[in-house]
C-alpha cells in the first residue's frame, strides 16, 4: 500500500523534488558516474534498511524517482508503515544507470529522514497511549506538508 500525499493548496510536491534533485546534482547528474559507467547502462538497485524503523512515504520516493526518468521501475516489498529491521531488503528499482544514481541519494535522503520521523513519532504515540498524536507543529520551513505527511 502506498500512501498518496494529502491534497492542500499552498504546497507542491513536484516543485520541493525539483528543488532537491536540483540542489543535488543540478542538471548534470553524478559526475564519477559520468566518467566511469556508460551512459546506457541498465542496472537495479536494493533498498536496504541502515536501521531498525517504520518505512514512510513511498509515494514520494517513486514520484522522485519519475521525476527523474519515468522509465524506471520501482518496486516495494513492504509497505508504508511496516517496521523493517537493520539490513533487511525492502525495495528495488530498475533502469539506466545515470538516472538512478541521479535519484537515489535524494531519495534515500528523504525516506531516511521521513523514516526516522515516523519511527520517533510512534515510540512517542505508543508511550503516551491512549493518548493520540495527530500532526506535528515543529515543521521544516518549505517542507511542511512533507513533515506533517509522516505522522
């Protein structure tokens, strides 16, 4: 199951990808990858969890990686919301070389920092059961609907 970004007026996803990808490699992609890989090159690349934690918001990892070159090929072996353990396989993606690495590092970026919110998040909830937590109020200033997505 993926879960889809909430709709809201002020906020596009597409731009805040734009901006990372761009901050990242600009428009000229990874510059080792350039020198050493040759530029049709087809690979596939594994997600691995670095930690144990809550997998969040594969939806923004896939819009990143279409983003980048809607060819690619991406698929998930858990879900938003699953508790992975350290070293545990949970995604792949397929497709040419230079793209994928043009994407991964934003993507992993972004999946490990919605990934530690969302496991935080719920050690929290579960310590303050039955209490509820429905939103965080301490947000990441042009990132808010993103921070606000993971609870």
């Amino acid at each position: 199951m993926v879960i889809k970004p909430p709709p809201h007026p002020a906020y596009d996803l597409t731009t805040i990808i734009k901006l990372a990808l761009s901050e990242d490699v600009g428009g000229q992609g990874d510059v080792t990858c350039m020198a050493t890989i040759p530029d049709d090159m087809e690979v596939e690349a594994h997600f691995f969890a670095k930690e144990d934690g809550i997998i969040a918001r594969i939806a923004l990892a896939e819009m990143m990686f279409n983003e980048v070159d809607p060819s690619m090929k991406v698929e998930w072996s858990q879900k938003d919301g699953d508790y992975v353990h350290k070293g545990l396989k949970f995604g792949k993606v397929h497709g040419r070389a230079h793209n994928i690495v043009r994407a991964e590092r934003v993507v992993l970026n972004f999946m490990q920092w919605m990934g530690g919110i969302t496991t935080q998040t719920k050690a929290m909830a579960n310590a303050a059961h039955p209490t509820l937590i429905f939103e965080m109020t301490k947000t990441a200033p042009v990132l808010r609907l993103v921070d606000k997505w993971v609870v």
